[in-house]
C-alpha cells in the first residue's frame, strides 16, 4: 500500500512542475515576441483561407448565384406494363387433348376454339339425352289428341309435359358438359406459346396457353400517400421504359385503386399510355413521373449555401453598399429541391449573390464586409480545411 502511495504522490507532482514550467514558458518575453511576429502573418493569410484569421479586415468567401428556373413539382415510381385483358386458359374438366386450333402467336378471334378435350362420352350422352327428349314430346303430343277425344285424363298429360321437361334438362346437361370439353378464347388477342402438346392428358385447372388483348396498354404504379389528394382522373404522366432507352412515352390516370395498402401505406394508380402501342409488351418494368405543377421562374442556390444552425436554415446573402459587399442572414424557407440545388420561397432575388463557402465567421447576425475569392479555373481547387466544410 506505501508503494503505491509513493507512486502517485511522484506522478501528481510530476504533472504539476510540468504545468508550472508550461506557465513560465509562455510567459518568456521571447516567447511573446515569437508569437507577435507569427500573428501578422496569421492575419495575413487569412483571406485566402477563407476569413478565418485576425480580425478587421472582410471576410474571404467563395459564392455562387441565385438563379431562376423551371422546375417541376413531381413524383416518381416504377410500375408494371399491363394489356387491356389477358388470360391463362385452363380446362374445367380432366381429359385428353384431341385437337389444337391454334398455333403460337397466332392471333385468335373471340369464341375461337383452342383446345378440344375426348367428348366422345358426353356426346354419346348427349345422343340418348335427346332421343329420351324426341320420345317424350311424342308422347305429349299423343296424350294431348287423346284428352281432345276424353280418352285419358288431364293429369295424364300434366305428367307427359313433366316427362319432358326432364328430358329437355337431361339434353341441356349433356351440352353443358361438352362445352366445358372445348377452350375457346374468351376475346380478340393474341394467344401465347401453348403449354400442352396434342395427346397430353391435362387436368382440371392446369395452364394450356395465354392469351392477351394488347389494344390498350396500362402501367399500374404506386404512389405514398401523401400524394394522394392531389391525384387527379386524366393527370398526364410521363413513362420511360429500361428496355426501349431514349424513348419517351405519355400516359393518363384513368383510375386510382379505391383503398391504400396498409403495408406500404400507398395507392394502387392505373394510367392508360397514349400512342402506338405496338412494340410493347405486358410485364416490362417501367418508370413513372407525375407532373403535378410546374414553377416557370423558381429561385434555386447551390445546396452548399444552406447552413443549418438551431434547427433552422440559413442562407448569407450578399448586399453591395457604398463600402462594398456586406453579408446579411437570412432564414431560408426552403422548397423544392433538384440535384445539387435547392428552391428558396423568398428572401432573395434572381441573380442575387449567396455565400457557398466561408459562412462561419457570417453567422452572428450582424452585417460583416466580405471579399470574393475565385478560384483559377485553370487549376484544381485547394482543398477546404475541414473548418470550413463544417461551418457549411
């Protein structure tokens, strides 16, 4: 235990005769000297540094301009292509295919038929089906001359017209169940690449072939919510595709899903895309954009003019005066922003000058003068020292 006493009483005095001698050091007359002769050359460099020397003289800053342009107030998705109507066409029934009645691609007409399952059964049924009806309208029809003539009772013919309504049931059952042996398109289009081969056995609900009607082409895309009271029926929208690139195709809501997805809190929107048609396809990833307004002579800056301080925005504008070009702070109300520039919603006029580096010394409030510094054109920028980016 007086071992380590011992230790720390040396390493306590230790600290104190250094900071004693660092005190007695500093205030050595040569020292000061050193350091006075150091400050005008400090004070001196200081412009081109970006103003962050002595004091007196204007403020270095590198500043940019406040320009008027277009801008776009938008919202970009990615969506899907979608036909007008497409289908996979599957049996209702189990069976063996006997006939194909189209061939790949080929364009098919409504009613069409496609695929013809074995129906020699049920149409063997369909033959007894209707002779059992034959036989029952005779039978009808000879009990009704015999009531003529009061041979036979009215409730023998109220049973020969029930006999027949039986049989003209049995009839249209068979029919009912050949049809569901034959596939025909639903509709006008264009049938896909088939699944099933002739002789194939498919069962009931397997894929036989798509078909697509491609007349109209939609793209559905999603939009957050918090676009969604400014959706409007017949908004434009602009649509580019990754597998067509350069070509720029139009499209117009025509109708917006009727609840939100409570997943990703968004709206199903369906536009209809204008033009030729021809050269697209169901499936192909597209590329939205939603013109909701558009600003002719908005008032953009360099984003770096924005200085964030006490959870506002801040911009330095630059005012020229008899004694040349002062600052003045200006909170920022911020608008729309585009890559690498961002709206101002006032404060500032069309080719106003604003400070982009060199803020940190302009930010207590009161007007200061300041000095431009461009850098050569020619030559690479010197790099910032790391105050001067964070003071951005």
């Amino acid at each position: 235990m007086s071992f380590k006493k011992l230790h720390s009483v040396v390493a306590v005095a230790a600290l104190a005769g250094l900071s004693l001698f660092a005190w007695w050091w500093q205030k050595q007359p040569g020292q000061a000297g050193a350091v006075g002769l150091a400050a005008p050359g400090a004070r001196a460099s200081a412009p081109a540094g970006g103003g962050v020397g002595g004091g007196g003289g204007p403020v270095a800053v590198e500043v940019g301009r406040v320009q008027a342009q277009a801008l776009a107030d938008d919202a970009q998705a990615v969506g899907t292509l979608r036909a007008r109507q497409a289908v996979v066409l599957k049996p209702e029934v189990s069976g063996r295919i006997t006939k194909l009645g189209f061939t790949d691609g080929q364009r098919v007409r409504r009613g069409q038929l496609l695929v013809q399952l074995d129906d020699a059964l049920q149409a063997a049924q369909l033959q007894e089906a209707e002779a059992q009806e034959g036989i029952a309208r005779t039978q009808l029809q000879r009990n009704r001359e015999l009531l003529a003539q009061s041979f036979v009772s009215p409730s023998v013919v109220d049973q020969a017209e029930a006999t027949l309504k039986v049989a003209e049931a049995k009839v249209a059952l068979a029919k009912a169940q050949l049809d569901r042996l034959q596939v025909r398109a639903p509709f006008d289009g264009v049938a896909g690449i088939r699944l099933v081969n002739l002789g194939d056995y498919v069962k009931d609900g397997s894929d036989l072939v798509s078909v697509e009607d491609a007349s109209t082409m939609w793209v559905d895309f999603r939009l957050p919510e918090r676009f969604v009271p400014r959706l409007r029926l017949g908004q434009d929208v602009g649509m580019q595709l990754d597998a067509l690139p350069g070509q720029e195709f139009k499209a117009r809501i025509e109708a917006l899903d009727a609840q939100l997805d409570t997943n990703g809190r968004s709206m199903l929107v369906r536009a209809r895309v204008q033009g030729d048609t021809a050269t697209l396809r169901s499936g192909l990833f597209a590329r939205v954009r939603v013109v909701f307004a558009l600003r002719e002579q908005a008032l953009v800056v360099p984003e770096e003019a924005l200085v964030p301080q006490g959870g506002k925005q801040y911009v330095i504008r630059l005012a020229r005066t008899e004694k040349g070009l002062m600052s003045e702070r200006i909170e920022a109300r911020l608008g729309m922003r585009v890559p690498g520039k961002v709206e101002l919603l006032g404060g500032v006029q069309a080719d106003d000058l604003v400070v982009t580096a060199g803020q940190a010394r302009l930010m207590r409030g009161e007007s200061q003068p300041v000095k431009v510094v461009e850098l050569d054109a020619g030559k690479p920028a010197p790099a910032k020292p790391a105050g001067a980016v964070a003071s951005r």
